[in-house]
C-alpha cells in the first residue's frame, strides 16, 4: 500500500502490544493515547492487593486501570498480574469483581 512504511531490522519491546508503542523511524516511544485493556482471569474481593489479567503486556509498569466504577492504582507487573495494587483510588470506592471483567488502563 503506498500509505505504509515497512521498517526492517527493528528490535521488538518486550512488553509491546498493540499500539502501545510508536516507531519513528529511528526509535520507540510510548504512544500516550494507548490505554490497555485486559480481562479478569478470576474473581477478587474489594482487598486484594495482586490482580491477575493473564498477561500484562497491555499495560505500562505502574500506573491506574479502572474495573466498572472503581479505580485500582498498581506498583508493577509480574507477567500474569498488576501488583501493589491500591484499591478504591480517586475516590472510588473498592469493590468485588468477578472473571472477565474489562480491566482498562486509564
């Protein structure tokens, strides 16, 4: 397609998924519009502290994601899990949530 550009020889990031990257050219950068989203791969009470997503290639090492009206504030990813998780964050009040919830980056 004449509206495509093929780049060879480009080291993958290890984390990519989808859009979560732009490629320049030259170099990577994270897209900032890119919000990630997985899914529940099991129910949690409103006190759990690690949540499992099945693969956390879709999110940014620390930061928030939102499950229904609450919002979760995590430390790190582990390849299966969000950690340190902060639950009930901005206000929101923490929640039970059941397998195949939408978790999204926010």
């Amino acid at each position: 397609s004449s509206n495509v550009t093929l780049h060879t020889g480009v080291e993958a990031k290890s984390d990519w998924f989808g859009d979560k990257y732009k490629y320049n050219g030259s170099s990577w950068s994270a897209n900032t519009s890119f919000k990630g989203e997985r899914f529940l791969q099991a129910d949690i009470n409103d006190s759990v502290t690690t949540i499992n997503v099945g693969k956390t290639n879709a999110f940014t090492s620390s930061g928030t994601v939102q499950i229904d009206d609450e919002k979760i504030t995590y430390t790190g990813v582990d390849g299966t899990n969000l950690t340190g998780c902060t639950r009930g964050a901005a206000s929101t009040s923490a929640a039970i949530h059941t397998s195949n919830d939408s978790v999204t980056q926010i």
